[in-house]
C-alpha cells in the first residue's frame, strides 16, 4: 500500500496518508486563495482512520462564506497548513497537496468555485468542474 507523507515546511508537523487519496481537488474560493496565498489551492482527502498525524498543531477555524466550517490544522512555528476538516465531508480529512512536494502526485479530478477562477487559470484534463450550489450542496 502507497505510503505519502505530508509535512510543514520546517518538518516537525507531519501526516501519513495511507492508500491513494479518496479524492484531488482543485478549489478557486476566495477562502482557499488567501490560505494558499495563491489563485486557488489544490488539496486531496483521506478517510480519517487512514491519516496519521505527528507533531504539534495549532487550529484555526473559518465559517465559509456557503456557511460551512472549516478547520485548519498548521504548524506554530512555520505556519504551514497540513491538514484540515470540513464539516460538509464529516469522516475525511484534506491535506494540501503542496505539504507533499511531489510533482508526481495524482492530478485533480475535481475543479469547484470555478466562478472565482482567475481568468488566466485553466484546469484541464479528466476533471469535473463544479458550481458553488452543487459544492454547497455536498455534491
């Protein structure tokens, strides 16, 4: 079984995924782009009992503007997110795809928000492109 392990920058917050990613998305809200500090975030997700976490987190929670948390777990001395929980996906947890450093890492199949896309960004590909009612409607 495939073994990927996700960590902050300065590497003393870490999670082990196990198995391949129940899902890779790709999200272009205007939450993701201030937490990515990019024109969107692409993340991928796990069933909780397949994560392992190690280190010390601290946790930011946010109320979408769909009206759903989120909460972010991030390293105290880097401030790097590595994982996170939202309560529309109760069971799974999301890793940003970018605490893997793998260029190697499976492609999105998911693309939501797409009306907060930046005009410049195109998801191509095998990938489903999302409105923001089905996403609030946990399509």
């Amino acid at each position: 079984m495939t073994t990927r392990t996700a960590t902050c920058r300065c590497g003393q917050l870490r999670a082990e995924c196990e198995g391949e990613p129940v899902r890779v998305s790709v999200c272009h809200c205007l939450d993701c782009q201030r937490r990515s500090g990019s024109a969107f975030a692409a993340q991928a997700r796990w069933p909780d009992e397949r994560i392992t976490v190690t280190g010390e987190a601290k946790a930011y929670s946010n109320v979408s503007d769909s009206g759903n948390r989120a909460t972010f777990h991030f390293c105290p001395e880097c401030g790097a997110t590595v994982t996170y929980v939202i309560e529309l996906m109760p069971g799974v947890t999301a890793v940003p795809m970018g605490a893997f450093a793998d260029p190697n890492f499976p492609a999105p199949s998911y693309s939501v928000y797409e009306n907060r896309k930046h005009p410049w960004v195109e998801i191509t590909g095998d990938v489903d492109h999302w409105s923001p009612e089905q996403v609030d409607a946990g399509e």
